[in-house]
C-alpha cells in the first residue's frame, strides 16, 4: 500500500490537450480528486481488493452513488459524503451460484 499511495498527494491530472494544459484548472481537478478519493476511503477499498487477489486470484467490485450524512447535536442535517463510491464483491459469491 505504501507503494501504491506513497503520500496524500499521489494523484496527478493529465490533460487531454494543450488548451485544457493550465496550471490552476490542474490544481483545482486535482484538489477536488484528492477530496472524494478521501471522503470515499478509495485506499481502504483498494487494500481489500489487493487482499482479494491475494486471497482468491480474482477480485470484483462495482460503483454505487452514495448521498451520506448524519445530524448535529442540533438535530441539523450534516451532508458527509456525495458522489460515486467503490464497493467490494466478494470473490466467494460465485462459488454460491
């Protein structure tokens, strides 16, 4: 894993073309990569497909659409994490059809 994700800032953004080549639009895709990469715990779930392969030679997973959150003390809606999320299928489940 430490290979894998060797500090917070292991992804990079590379552009299509020249045009979209500036160094703020870089920065800001980036940042807001870094963000949902986080908020989503995309290296957790990566360290569980690496175990998998391990484990079973094979590993499966799909994408869902995730709209999380919780309440405050307040009894407030708190918004934790939107957007797309990584999700495991388990190897063992063919095994069961």
């Amino acid at each position: 894993m430490a290979a894998l994700f060797p500090t917070e800032n292991w992804f990079k953004w590379m552009p299509a073309n020249m045009e979209s080549a500036t160094k703020n639009k870089a920065s800001s895709i980036e940042a807001y990569m870094r963000t949902k990469l986080r908020d989503s715990q995309f290296s957790e779930f990566v360290s569980q497909m690496i175990l998998d392969y391990i484990d079973y030679g094979n590993c499966f997973a799909t994408v869902e659409y995730v709209n999380e959150g919780y309440l405050d003390q307040d009894g407030r809606p708190i918004t934790s994490y939107i957007g797309p999320r990584a999700v495991r299928i388990s190897p063992l489940i063919s095994y069961l059809i």
